[in-house]
C-alpha cells in the first residue's frame, strides 16, 4: 500500500484547523504549512499535525509549490483548511492507495460540495465544482497564477467520485474581504493580459457575471444565497479592472 500525506495550506484558520486534521487523519503524514498565523493556528496544529512548517504567504500557487517537494511521501492529498475528507472520499483514497494505477495516471480531481450562508450551493456556477488535489508530487506542480491556480500534470488525471465537504463561507463581512484580496491577486494577472481599458472592462464583463452566475448558471434556484454569490461575483470582476487601473498608476 502506497503511503500518503495530507498537506493542509493554514493562514488564521483556529475555527477550522480541528476538524481539517481530524478529516486527513487516516494519512501517514500531516504536514501543515503555516502562513504565521497568529490566532492560534500553529499552536493547535503543533499538537496535532505530525509536522507544521512555516512561510510568509505570497499567493496561494506558489505556498503549495514551496510545501509540496516537503512532504515525506510521494502521494499527495492536498486539503485547503475550510475542506473535510467524507468518509465515502476515505474510503475512496485509500482503495486508490492500495491499489495504485498502473497506467500513466499521476493524479485525482475531487468534487466539492459548497456551502455558503449556511446552504447547500446546487447552482450558482458552483454546481461542477472540482479540484485536482491526490497527485504523486514529482509529477505535479501548480501553474504560476496569483488565483485559482490548477495543477500542471505531467501524466493522466482521472476523476474521483466522491468529494470534499467544503463551507468557505465564515461571515459576509470575511467573505468580501477575501473577494477583495483576490480582485488584487487577479489584477496582477490580468495587467499582463490585457491592454487599454475601457467601458466593456468596467461595465459589460461585470453585468455579464452577474448574468452568468444568477440565470444561466441558475444561481436564482439558490434563492437570496444565489442572488449573494452572482452580485459578489459582478463585484469582484468590477473591482478587478478598478485595481489593474490603480495598479497602472501606482495607487492602491
């Protein structure tokens, strides 16, 4: 049976380091990698983690490309501190793990499960949520982007069929400040991208998620929460073109 460890990214995640370890605690390693939380983060995941390693966090790609060549073993189960292991996802893993693939595969894409405002997420965009999270990390590596990075494979990716719990939702006031930091993050990507720009940046592209998320993506099935998500989701891209002006002229 191939070993595992279970690498958990924390920054200030008191209310969620327990039950995250708690979820991973079938795997052979739990590496923790600590953005200096001071909430009492790392002392928790001190007692509980086999190992906590720390690094001042740039962006969320390039903490898990640092952590990744740490871990003890090959296999990798990459776990974000506001997901939880199913037991049916358990189970799922270690079948994998004692029955490696013989192909070309070198990693697993995982189903999440989204809650937001105490809710199930059925629609919203947020419906076919999946991340590549079990993969052998000498055959993986994320891509250089400030958000939402996916997994470079140098092999095969199949899909699992079971998925995370996942509930990155604490307050409404937390959930816009995260927003705004990935509207930076997102910035700084989309100055290298694009070139003049103009009303469509401003107005078109944010109406258009809005539209997106709430009725083609049938966020208005999702009630008030779904309305929440498509407007936050309008917001964010708004303020993305807002920060790549800022940014252009050296303002924040």
């Amino acid at each position: 049976m191939e070993k595992l460890t279970a690498l958990i990214p924390t920054g200030n995640e008191i209310h969620n380091i327990k039950e995250v370890i708690a979820s991973v605690d079938f795997a052979d390693e739990i590496l923790v990698v600590d953005s200096y939380s001071n909430d009492g983060t790392y002392e928790v995941a001190k007692k509980l983690a086999d190992r906590v390693i720390r690094r001042e966090y740039k962006y969320s790609a390039s903490q898990k490309n640092w952590a990744i060549p740490q871990a003890k073993y090959e296999w990798i189960l990459l776990v974000d501190a506001d997901e939880r292991v199913t037991p049916e996802l358990k189970k799922e893993i270690l079948e994998i793990l004692k029955n490696p693939p013989q192909d070309q595969t070198v990693a697993y894409s995982i189903g999440r499960k989204n809650h937001f405002m105490g809710k199930h997420v059925k629609h919203s965009g947020w419906k076919n949520d999946k991340v590549t999270r079990l993969f052998k990390k000498s055959k993986c590596r994320y891509e250089n982007k400030h958000v939402h990075a996916e997994i470079i494979a140098d092999g095969k990716v199949k899909k699992l069929n079971s998925k995370f719990y996942h509930n990155t939702y604490i307050t409404i006031d937390k959930f816009l400040e995260k927003m705004n930091r990935y509207a930076w993050w997102q910035a700084k990507d989309y100055d290298k991208k694009i070139g003049r720009l103009t009303p469509y940046h401003f107005i078109i592209k944010p109406m258009y998620s809005f539209f997106k998320h709430y009725i083609m993506q049938g966020g208005f099935r999702d009630g008030v929460v779904g309305l929440t998500i498509a407007y936050i989701h309008g917001y964010t891209v708004f303020m993305r073109y807002v920060k790549v002006w800022l940014l252009r002229r050296d303002r924040k």
